[in-house]
C-alpha cells in the first residue's frame, strides 16, 4: 500500500472515531445501545451477504466442459422415399407393367442411427 493510501486510511479512522466519541457523549445510553445492535447486525450480516451472492451467481452460470467451446451441430434431417412416388393411382393399386412397386409411403431418417 502506498504512503497516501496510509494516509488516508488513517484520517478516515480517525475521523470516524471523533465521530463515534462526540456523538456517544451526546446520546442517552439506552439510544447508544441501540445504534451498536444496528451497526453490529449490519457488519455482521455483510459477509453472509456476500457469500450468498458468490453462490447464487456461481448457480446461475452455465456449466460448461472444458474443451467444448461451441455448441454441438443439430441433428441431421435426411427423407428418403426409397424410390419414385407413385403418381399412377391410388396406394394398394398394382403399378403398370414395366414399373417397379414403390413403397406406400415415406421413411424419416433424423439423425445418425447405425
């Protein structure tokens, strides 16, 4: 710490100790309790104030794995019919000759099943 920051720490605690002892001459003892239980539970409570903070703050993030620095690619999409539709008719109609049998309907792959 440097020799101004010293300084000043100095007067600050000083000054407020001029403070504390010209008010405590002035003030009943009963007022003077009073003001002591107030600023006791205020400093007291700080720390705990603080620690709750760090800890819902530390919650609120995201968890993240090292070495994952984006996120993963969505899933792959792939429709395939498996063959021509069948424009011929309506379905369970045997399809003309020369034509091969398209399936009735269409198959949905999503994603990389093997």
């Amino acid at each position: 710490m440097g020799t101004l920051k010293r300084v000043a720490w100095v007067f600050f605690v000083g000054g407020c100790a001029v403070v504390a002892i010209l008010v405590a001459k002035r003030v009943q003892p009963d007022a003077l309790a009073l003001f002591f239980g107030a600023a006791a539970g205020f400093l007291v409570s700080l720390p705990v104030g603080v620690l709750a903070f760090l800890l819902l703050a530390r919650q609120a993030l995201p968890q993240r794995n090292e070495g994952q620095d984006e996120a993963p690619a969505p899933p792959v999409v792939v429709i395939a019919s498996g063959a021509a539709p069948q424009v011929w008719g309506q379905p369970g109609m045997p399809s003309p000759p020369g034509m091969p049998d398209a399936p009735q309907g269409r198959r949905f792959t999503i994603g990389d099943w093997d």
